[in-house]
C-alpha cells in the first residue's frame, strides 16, 4: 500500500473516530479512546494484509476498503462497550443517537454472536459426518447383502447376526464350511489307529472300547404305549460338555493341555462315559463304539415329528466337547478347531446313520430328573450351543417332549442357570402340555402325577432290557394292555 492511500486511510479512521470522541468528558478519555482504536485497526490491517498478500487484486478494490472499515466499526464498538461505565448517562443518550452504517452493526451482533455459530456449524459438521457415515454404512450392508444372495450356496444357513467376540467365530465358520450334504461323506481310508473321511474328518481309535450293544423302543407320536420292536441302530446325537478342568488355549499351556486331554480320555474310557471326544486341538477320538451304548444321557427324553424316545443311552450316539460351561463368552468354551471338528464329525455320523437334523440336541435340553420332575437336570450345553455352526437348526426353539408329553417343569437352579428366563421351547410345551390336559379334561398336576409314574415304569423296562440276557428280554416288557401314554426307548446307565 503506497504512502498516500495509508494517509488517507488514517485520515478516514480518525475521522470516524472523531464522531465517538465527544461522548468521553475529559480530553484524556478521548485521546485514549482514538489512540487504542487507531493502534489496534493498524495491527489488524496487517493482519488482513498477510492473510491476502497472495491476493493483491482484492487489494486495489473496494472490497478490501469495505473490510477495513467493518473492522474498524467493531474495534470501535469494542471499546465503546469496555468504557461504558466510564460514560455519564446523558452522553450515553447521544450515543445512542449516533448510528452507524447498518453493515458494520450486522457486522458486529455476527461477530458478538461468533460462539453461536461455530457451536452450530459444528452440530451441522458433526450431523453431516453422522448421515455420511449412516448412508456409508447402510449402503455397505445392502452390497453385501446382495452379493450373499447372489453367491451364497443354496441352502446354506445364513451367517450368524450376534454381535460381541463371537461374532468373527462364527464368521470364519459358517461363512465357508460347506452345507451337510451325506454324499458327500465316506470313509477314505482305515488305519490300526485311526478313520480318515472325506471331508478331512480323522477319527482316532486309540482309545476305542466296548460298552454293550444298542437296544430301544420307541413311542410313536398319538400312540398311547410304546411299540414292541426293539431298535439297534442310533437315530441321533447329543452334545456334552465335559466340565473337566481346562487352562486357557494358549501356545505356552500346551503341555498343560495335553496332559489334561489325555487324562479326560483315560476316565471316559474306563467309565465309557461317551462315544466320542473332541479334544481343545479340535481331534476326534472314538471311545464307546457307534453301534454301543456310551453311558452319557441317564435319564432324558426327546422326540422328532414321528416318535419320542426315553433313555437316550441307547438310541442316541454321545459326543462330548473338552470345555466348561463356566469359561464365560463361548469362543473361550469352544475352540475354533473344535467346531470344525464337531462340524466334521456331526456330518460323519449324520451321513454314515442318516440322522435327522431334528434329533441333533444337546444333553441340557433332554436331561430330567424324574424325581423332582425337573428338566436341565444336567447342564451342559443348557444355553449358548452353537447349533449353526455344527449345521444344524436352533433346538432352543423346539419344545421339549420332556415337558409337553410327560410333564415336566423346571426349577430356581435352571432358572439361575440361564440368568432367569427359561429358552424358547420351554414356554411352547408347557402351552401343549395345557392343551393336552384339557383334551382329558384334567388338571394339569393330576396329569403330571400320572405321566411321572408311567416314566419311571419305562425306565425300569429299559433297565431290565439292557441288563436281561437276549431269551429274558421278552419278559422285561410290559404287558400288551399297559398303557404308557408317552414313554419308552432303553436307557443305560444314570450317570451322565
């Protein structure tokens, strides 16, 4: 800027200046008043002088003068309200009468209100960022949503929706196992201590034994006794938990692991407790052989859409994860390489016996106590058993036979158990079981004394069964005109 447009320049703003000076009283008052204006619009100017240096077309307009002035105004302002008090109320008056332009009041009730708009700015900055992110991620899902119905395999269940560490579990295993398709599961090759199958399924045999041969009757569904055939062959699989002490799944515990497993496997074979064990590494071990009961179910009930079984020792084959149902999340009770291998197994021995998806359970939901007349009476795999992973349906959803057909309720111990609500198939068979009391126009606690009575009675066939040789087996069963009203397949033994 040339000399001659800074002398004008300050000759402008001393005059505007000039217009505030006579409402100060003293001449002291006004000096100061004119000379911290003056000094302050000059620094100012600088200022503005810098920051448009790269501008100097908006130098040479009316535009940069405009902004000078503006400025000026508001520093003008600024003082006027700091010595406010130092003001007599009659001048106060005149000032009142003295107006400004219009611009630089606007200019200044912005710039008094400055903290307003940056506060708004930032709402709108952040509610901008917000939808942004919102429409991001929203359309996010709805690509992957339609690259999943393009390209997900037909009938392959859906990956699970639960959010928290488990999530990225069940994303590495539902999302690319393959769907239960038996034929496409056979044996490959048989050693002295192991099976290898097709779908990379290796079954240990190490600790193969024998317990005693299969035998059960079933119920069929209406029938008011059971049927008089007896049945050898498994109709389905109940998962266990071993309960057994574990350390955490970590690369410095593997001896601790090791050692651990290979006691579980020594006390299940000498009690023949299950048919299999799937160690924390995820290896299959075959205990009690499949057409052998294990003694892993005591005494339970479950039933498919044709019959109901009791006594699932014998008609069911027992599969027990190395775990505990108290390490907390289930990515710290299940390994990774344990749901592959019961992914595995499960689609091994479904192809191998042709076992209904529906008669896939856990031990916790067919469990009962027939004296206290209680479901869960063990728990293992009561709640949070990952049955999509395995490739099976939800059978928290089904509603148990032990409840809608023999009775059954539950107990504060299963409630505490599940954090006090029962799982959804509970509330569906105590409905039916009401409807069926109905139908016999009886009350409900009537119906359950009877239904008790005809359970234990089952029971103790099923016991005599197992333990009469094959030519006293005809006189274990029960008279033709019994009627069992729901109950009867061979149990073994009461332990878990």
């Amino acid at each position: 800027m040339s000399k001659q447009t800074a002398a004008d320049t300050t000759l402008i703003y001393t005059k505007i200046v000039e217009r505030y000076a006579p409402f100060f009283d003293r001449p002291e008052a006004r000096l100061r008043f004119l000379h911290n204006t003056l000094a302050q619009q000059a620094v100012r100017e600088t200022q503005l002088r810098r920051t448009l240096y790269r501008f100097t077309l908006i130098q040479r307009t009316g535009i940069y003068q405009w902004l000078l002035q503006l400025g000026f105004y508001r520093l003008i302002f600024e003082e006027l309200n700091r010595l406010m008090p130092s003001i007599s109320p009659e001048r106060r008056g005149l000032l009142q009468q003295t107006k400004a332009p219009l611009t630089a009041r606007l200019f200044f009730r912005v710039y008094q209100a400055r903290r307003v708009f940056y506060g708004a700015g930032l709402a709108t900055a952040a509610i901008a960022l917000f939808g942004l992110y919102s429409l991001v991620v929203w359309s996010t899902h709805r690509v992957n949503a339609y690259l999943a119905q393009r390209y997900q395999t037909p009938g392959r269940p859906a990956a699970s929706s639960a959010g928290g560490s488990n999530t990225a579990l069940a994303e590495t295993v539902t999302k690319y196992l393959p769907n239960y398709k038996p034929e496409k599961v056979w044996l490959v090759e048989r050693k002295d201590d192991y099976e290898q199958y097709s779908n990379s399924g290796r079954i240990l045999t190490r600790y193969e034994t024998e317990n005693h041969p299969r035998g059960y009757r079933v119920i069929k569904r209406g029938a008011e006794k059971a049927e008089e055939a007896i049945h050898h062959e498994p109709v389905g699989i109940i998962y266990h938990s071993s309960e057994s002490d574990i350390v955490p799944f970590t690369a410095d515990n593997n001896r601790s692991i090791q050692a651990r497993t290979r006691g579980l496997l020594e006390y299940v074979h000498k009690n023949k407790s299950y048919n299999y064990v799937v160690d924390r590494f995820g290896q299959i071990y075959r205990i009690v052989r499949d057409d052998q009961a294990a003694n892993h179910a005591g005494n339970s009930v479950w039933a498919d859409q044709q019959n109901i079984y009791v006594g699932l020792n014998e008609s069911f084959i027992g599969v027990c994860f190395e775990s505990t149902s108290d390490a907390g999340p289930l990515d710290e009770q299940l390994t990774e390489a344990q749901i592959v291998g019961g992914r595995a197994l499960t689609a091994i021995l479904r192809s191998k016996y042709n076992l209904d998806d529906a008669n896939c359970t856990t031990h916790g939901l067919v469990s009962v106590n027939p004296d206290s007349m209680v479901i869960g009476f063990h728990h293992d795999w009561v709640r949070n058993f990952p049955f999509e992973w395995m490739g099976l349906s939800d059978k928290y959803k089904v509603a148990p036979a032990s409840v809608s057909e023999f009775g059954f309720t539950y107990d504060e111990s299963i409630l505490a158990k599940l954090g006090g609500t029962m799982w959804a198939g509970v509330a569906l068979a105590e409905e039916e079981f009401k409807r069926r009391a109905e139908r016999a126009n009886t009350k409900p606690e009537l119906l359950r004394g009877q239904l008790r009575n005809l359970y234990r009675e089952e029971i103790e066939v099923i016991r005599k069964l197992r333990l009469s040789p094959p030519a006293e087996a005809e006189k274990a069963r029960p008279a033709p005109e019994t009627s069992l009203a729901r109950s009867q397949p061979n149990q073994g033994d009461t332990s878990r």
